[in-house]
C-alpha cells in the first residue's frame, strides 16, 4: 500500500468531529485562565496565624457527631473541596454531616521555626476544641488525608478530647518504604543525605521547591497530560483535569523547622513507627488509640503505598477497627469525590444518627 493510501485510509476511520472537539479543548487548557475554585458553602470560625478552621454545615443535619477534616502540610487543601458534584467536603456535607476543615495556610519567612509540634499541639489542637464549642457536640470525629492521616493518627493518641471515631485514608505510618527512591530513602536513614542545611538557609522551603520536588517522585505530576489528549473530546472529564492541574501546580511553602523534624523524626528514624515519637512533652504511641478507627489504602496510588498504611492496624488499640483497598488513586480518590462515599458507609453507623421525630 503507497503512502498516499495510508494517509487516505487513515483520514476515512477518523472521526473528525470528536478529533476536533478533542483539540479544542486541548487549546482552552494550554491558552485559558486557571479555573476559579468556589468552596462548599462556609464560614471562617477560627484563625491562628496563616490557618484558618471553617465550618462547612450539613445541608440536612442527619449525625449529632460532627467531623474534623485534616488535610495534608504539603499541599493546598482544596483538592478536598475541589468542584460542586466532585467535593469530598460538599459530599459529606450533602450526606447529613457538619464538617469542620483546617486550612493550614502557607507559611511566611516569619514562620520559619513552626515545628510539625506546633502545628500539632498549637494550631490542631486549639482548632479541635473551637469545633467542639462551636457544634456544642460532645464528641468529634477525626477524617485525616494523607499526611494529614498521619497528624490525625498522632493527634488522636496523645489528645485528651473526645474524639468519637478516626478515619484515615491514604495514611503514611512506615516511613521505611515509600516513592522515594531507594538509595536516596536509604542515604537519609543512614544520615549521607541530610536537609537540615538547606532548611536553616531557606527558612520556609519556597513552594516551587516543593512543586518540583513532587513533580520528580511522582507520576501523578506527568501522566495527567497523556490522559487529557486520550479524553480530551470529554468536557467534564476536561474541567476536573483543569482543577487538578490547578492544585498540582500550586503548592504550599513550608516552614524549615517542621521540614527537618519530618525528613528527620519520620523518614530518617521512623519514630512513629517505632513508637519513640515525642509532640511537645507528650509521647506519641498509637496503642493509646482505642476509639473505632476505619483505615483504607487505594489500589492505583502512586504517593503513598498501601505498605506504609496498613501497619497501624497492629499499633491501635481499637476492637472496633476496619481496613480497606478501593480501587482508585491517591489523588482520584479526592478528586471523584469516592472518599465521601467510603467515610460515609463506615461512619454513618458510628456517628449518633438524629432520631426524625414523626409528624
């Protein structure tokens, strides 16, 4: 067959209307403004430095027990409450739940010295108890994120209030393994690599860092582009990639002093793990954890391994405990909104359903 015929031949099987719908879009992504995230309906009831607590009520209250949403130091949060139809928050809200979410803030220069302790025992906890004032309940339950996941796990063990229950999705605990690569994991465990330099002269790591080195460990960062060209002729699939190409790209700084004690305490020297953590003057050991707590991992993630969850199942106290796999990725699982289905499911007999009095 000449080439003349190939191409011809080519040109007959194409849909031309999908191919041009597909490049259109394409074109809108590379020339338009970043889309506008508009939150879940809100308000500000707490502020401490650069944080921010807000209150996101239940469209139709349905659970007396309210929920604390911690999301991750590393990112912006919003990928949680990313789109009307696709928001973890928004889901949860719709599904008879007040929630309460943190937004860490990105810290300035000023905030150099903040340490993961801080954020812990200064900013958490204090935003915990305004939560629990505010929705005059007398119990809360904790929803951790990622590395968020992790903060919750610690806080839930050395805290004194009353947390109900405790779900962590996509949690690192084993900070042994993970997407790091292997001899860079192994020179930091070893003490060849060390960031403590780099933090003092940065003081606040500049969010480009950050962004980059991200863009480095992970795929999430460059297979998107390959999926939008394969599904580009999709509208809607079109606007949640733009909104996730949004948060990608827009990372938070993050304070030097926390830095070193996350490069150091966590992924250095395991101490979670090993259960030689300290928060402040407050030992940090996850058998103290005795409320229920529902854990899941996702199949297809490519930031934290189901290796690195799945160990605190055996660290908890708790007899009423659950540990699941969903078949999504790490950041699917926010982006689909899926995470409020699955928290749902488990909480929702767990939470103290409001009785409906009979007219």
């Amino acid at each position: 067959m000449s080439a003349k015929a190939s191409v011809r031949n080519f040109i007959q099987h194409l849909d031309i209307e999908k191919e041009t719908a597909r490049w259109n879009q394409v074109y809108k992504v590379l020339t338009e403004p970043k889309p506008d995230i508009v939150p879940t309906p809100r308000e500000i009831i707490w502020k401490k430095n650069k944080s921010t607590l807000y209150y996101h009520p239940a469209k139709e209250k349905k659970y007396q027990v309210p929920l604390f949403l911690v999301y991750s130091l590393l990112n912006k949060p919003y990928i949680l409450d990313i789109a009307e139809g696709s928001s973890v928050v928004g889901g949860l809200t719709e599904r008879g739940y007040d929630v309460y979410f943190l937004d860490w803030g990105s810290p300035g220069y000023e905030d150099s010295d903040i340490t993961l302790d801080n954020y812990i025992l200064d900013y958490l906890e204090k935003a915990v108890k305004r939560a629990l004032r505010h929705s005059g309940a007398k119990e809360i339950s904790m929803v951790g994120y990622c590395l968020g996941g992790t903060i919750s796990a610690i806080f839930t063990s050395i805290t004194k209030l009353p947390i109900k229950n405790l779900v962590l999705a996509a949690v690192p605990i084993d900070f042994s393994v993970g997407i790091v690569p292997d001899k860079w994991l192994k020179g930091l465990q070893k003490g060849l690599i060390n960031f403590d330099r780099f933090s003092d002269i940065y003081g606040v790591i500049p969010s480009e860092y950050m962004y980059l080195m991200f863009r480095g460990l992970s795929p999430v960062y460059m297979s998107p582009w390959i999926n939008l060209i394969t599904r580009a002729h999709d509208k809607d699939y079109v606007e949640k990639w733009r909104r996730m190409d949004k948060w990608t790209k827009d990372t938070a700084s993050f304070a030097g002093a926390a830095f070193k004690q996350l490069l150091n305490d966590l992924y250095k020297d395991n101490k979670l793990l090993k259960g030689e953590l300290w928060i402040g003057d407050r030992k940090v050991d996850l058998k103290n954890i005795t409320c229920p707590v529902f854990v899941f991992s996702t199949s297809r993630d490519t930031l934290v391994l189901e290796q690195q969850s799945l160990p605190v199942m055996d660290l908890i106290s708790s007899e009423d405990k659950t540990y699941e796999v969903f078949e999504c990725g790490h950041v699917s699982l926010a982006l689909t909104g899926r995470f409020a289905i699955f928290a749902d499911k488990w909480l929702s007999t767990r939470s103290n359903k409001i009785q409906q009095s009979l007219e």
